[in-house]
C-alpha cells in the first residue's frame, strides 16, 4: 500500500514494485528487519512513521517506512504485547500482520536498518550490493550522530546523510561486538517496554538527522 502519512491511523507506506532511479525521485524509503516482523521491526516501523509524521507534517508524505522478518510468515498478527507498547507512545498497533522478508523489499529500500546482526547479514546474502545501505539501528544511530547537518530538504538529506554514514563506517569510536544488537525481547510487558524504549532512543537521532532538527508542527 502507498500513500500519504497520517498521524493519525499511521498506514504502511509500502511500494510493491522495484523502484529505478527515476523512481526515488522525490522519496526516500526505509526497511526495518529483525526474525518475524512481530515485535521489533514493527515497533521501529511505527514509531519512525510518527517520528516522521511530528517532524514533518504533511511532508512525511515523501518517505516510505515499512519492515519484514527474517523467517516472517505473512499475515500473521503482531505479539499483541507490540500493539501495547505501541501504545504508550500514543501509537496504533492494531490491525498490523507480519510480513517475510524479500529482495524485493531490499530493492525498494533506500536504507534498511536490522535490529540484530544476524538480519543484516541476511539481507546482504539476498542482495550483496545491498550493504552499503544496510545498517544494525544502533549503529546507524551512532553513525549519524558523526555527519554533519545540511540545509537540504528532508528527502534529499536523507540520501545524503546514508552516503556520508556509509563513508564513516570504521572510523568512528569502536563499539564491542554485538553491542548493537537489540535483543527479542521476553514475553512480559516490561520486556518490551524496554526493547521500545531502545528502539525509540535510537530512531530520534536519525530522524533529527534526517529532517534537520525540525520542530513539531503547531
């Protein structure tokens, strides 16, 4: 499904074809990954579209958010314990279905950010020209908290700052392996209210990024 951003009811954005160049034109899409597009990918879906939505108004209409699991089976509903903390952000989760992971999501991306190192690598065996646009969420965070802001629109700095980001990879401050990783979170509510909160933490830095600090529409 595509369409306009509403912050209200938050639709996937979705393009069900391969995008050219002449396509992205305009947009800018993100891929969120992790195992079964139940929790976390979700999660980090919904909150970037109203993250998107608070940041640019009717102008998160030009970007394109959606997520897919690993090992996802289509159409089966979200840990319902996703649609809670959803919540607590004043985010609908009702409705949502899992969605398995294809290269042709790869393809429509502009940037794909994996929860988890083992999702990353699974992206870049799909599609290996891949992985100059595929990041862990954490570390994409840490990366572009390094480049430094333009003055172009949102859209436009969102391709420029993942080129940038590209060109920081290994020279920034080391980071332990799998210190990015965020963990699928166990079946209690706090649980996920914590792998949120990260999730959450780790989005505000790249959507600052991307859309120049901007404040909240009145």
């Amino acid at each position: 499904m595509t369409g306009t951003i509403d912050s209200g009811t938050l639709p996937r954005l979705v393009s069900s074809g391969h995008m050219t160049p002449a396509d992205r034109s305009g947009r800018f899409s993100i891929l969120f990954v992790c195992t079964g597009n139940m929790c976390r990918s979700v999660i980090a879906e919904r909150l970037a579209m109203d993250g998107l939505c608070a940041r640019l108004g009717d102008g998160a209409a030009s970007f394109g958010v959606k997520s897919a699991g690993t090992a996802g089976t289509d159409g089966v509903p979200i840990h319902p314990l996703t649609a809670n903390v959803l919540g607590r952000f004043g985010v609908p989760g009702e409705g949502i279905t899992s969605r398995r992971l294809t290269e042709r999501d790869i393809d429509w991306a502009d940037l794909i950010l994996s929860v988890g190192r083992e999702h990353q690598e699974r992206v870049t065996a799909m599609r290996p020209r891949a992985s100059q646009r595929t990041y862990l969420l954490r570390e994409f965070a840490r990366l572009v908290g390094a480049v430094p802001g333009t003055g172009l629109d949102p859209v436009s700095r969102a391709h420029d700052v993942v080129a940038a980001a590209a060109r920081m990879r290994g020279r920034v401050p080391y980071v332990e392996p799998g210190a990015d990783d965020i963990p699928d979170p166990r079946p209690t509510y706090r649980a996920f209210a914590r792998c949120a909160d990260a999730i959450h933490l780790a989005l505000q830095d790249i959507l600052d990024a991307f859309c120049g600090w901007a404040a909240s529409p009145a």
